[in-house]
C-alpha cells in the first residue's frame, strides 16, 4: 500500500523566510535553546531500504524531518512528537545516535535572516533513528516545505547542512547495530518470508549474504515465528511466512544478539 498524502494549508503560500520570520517570536517563547532535533527515517518497500526526505520551501534543497524541544518535554518526547507530525505513526522505534553541534552547521542556509531570528541561533542537533512500517507512514507536507517523499537511500537528492553526514551518520549506526540487536520488526510486514528478511540486511549491510547461513542464524536466535501459510503466487516454490516471536525479540533488544554479520 502507498503511503498517503496530507497537506498543512495554513500558511501553504507564504514564502519560507516569511514563515520562519513570523514563527521567530513564538519559538523563543516555547523552545528549549540551542538544541534541536533531526531524524533519519527508515522504510522498508519493494526490496529497497528507503528514508523520509523533505524539500524545503522555496529551495532546491533537501532535509531530514526535524524540530526542536517543547522547554517542559523530554528529548525522546520531542522526537515522537516531531515524527508523529511527519508521518502520523505512533509507538515508532526510536535510537538516539549521535549529536551534531559544528559551529557553523546551518550559518549559510540562514545567512539572509536577522541574528535575532530563532532558526538562526547556534543549535547542537541530537540525532534520532526511525524505523516504521511503510504501509503505515501517512507523508505530511507542512507549512516549511514543498514535498515530503520516500528516497532510496541509494538515489537521495541534495541536502541542505550537514544533513548528508547526519544520514551518513544514521546508517553506519543501523549497521553496526544488526551485529547485536534483531533489525527488522518495525521494518517489514507482520508477516515476511525469509528471502525479504535477508534482502533487508544485504541492503543495510551493503553485501551479499550466504543464504543458507543467514537461515541457521536467523533461526539460532529464536525469535521467529514460522507460520503455518505461505507467500502464493510467482514461478518458484511459494516461500513460508514468519512473524517476529514480539517478546523473544523485546529480549534481544535489551540483551543483545550471540553473534553478528
């Protein structure tokens, strides 16, 4: 199923300075200072490993979903609250990865703005990584942008800032992780065969993966389900389906995995 689309009208046709101009005075009142918030989303669709992008208002560039922090809120708080906005989800996987705080990260993208200008303060930028269910994103344009679209992270546009290394960031991370922590549950369906499990990691991993071996390992972990159906349709041998075991998996997100890729 694809994702939907939902427009923010308000403000849709006012000019991106004129937004954050306006905005400016409110966000002084309501922000926690210096520190904000960007999120590299992850999906899983049509064998390809994708993240949510947005073009800025106004500008040829691309950004990753962002915000800042309510001054009475948590950081984790703030990142749900930001990604429920962009992609209507809720009780989505979060991992806080990485602060990005370089002097001048954002001074050229704001350079034509007053100093006085919220957006143009010096922020340190916690970053977040997602993984959501993609039959389940509802894509949000807001009042800051002009698209909010699905990228394969193998054909991503222009970034603004340092967006590009907060993604470069983001995907290192994921990597390293699935050499101890079960990767998968908040990408793929409920039900999976074992092919799109494994084209999953040979994405993420950026290499091919012994078939055969990547079923022992997999099943070694004991956090599948193999369900009593099938995938129909195709030439070959309908593949069987399996659910994630939720609590065995719960388990290994705290515990950690034997052995990784």
């Amino acid at each position: 199923m694809d994702s939907k689309w939902y427009f923010c009208n308000e403000l849709s046709t006012m000019e991106l300075k004129k937004i954050i101009e306006e905005k400016s005075q409110e966000s002084w009142e309501i922000y926690l200072p210096s520190i904000s918030i960007d999120c590299v989303v992850f999906g899983f669709h049509d064998a390809t490993l994708k993240v949510l992008v947005l073009k800025m208002k106004d500008k040829n560039l691309w950004g990753l979903p962002g915000g800042y922090v309510n001054k009475l809120e948590n950081l984790s708080e703030a990142a749900s609250r930001i990604l429920k906005k962009r992609t209507g989800a809720e009780n989505i996987y979060l991992n806080q990865f990485r602060a990005f705080g370089d002097l001048d990260r954002s001074e050229g993208f704001f350079e034509e703005y007053a100093d006085t200008v919220w957006n143009k303060q010096r922020f340190v930028s916690i970053g977040f990584y997602a993984l959501v269910d993609y039959s389940k994103v509802n894509l949000i344009i807001d009042n800051f942008s002009d698209a909010c679209e699905w990228k394969s992270i193998e054909e991503l546009p222009e970034f603004m800032m340092d967006h590009q290394t907060i993604f470069n960031t983001a995907l290192i991370t994921l990597r390293k992780q699935l050499n101890d922590k079960p990767i998968g549950y908040n990408l793929l369906p409920e039900k999976f065969t074992m092919p799109e499990l494994q084209k999953l990691y040979e994405i993420i991993l950026g290499k091919k993966l012994n078939r055969g071996n990547f079923y022992r390992k997999m099943l070694r972990y004991d956090i599948l389900f193999k369900l009593d159906e099938s995938r129909k349709g195709g030439a070959h041998k309908a593949p069987d389906l399996y659910q994630f075991d939720l609590e065995k998996y719960e388990v290994a997100l705290k515990e950690g995995l034997n052995n990784g890729w």
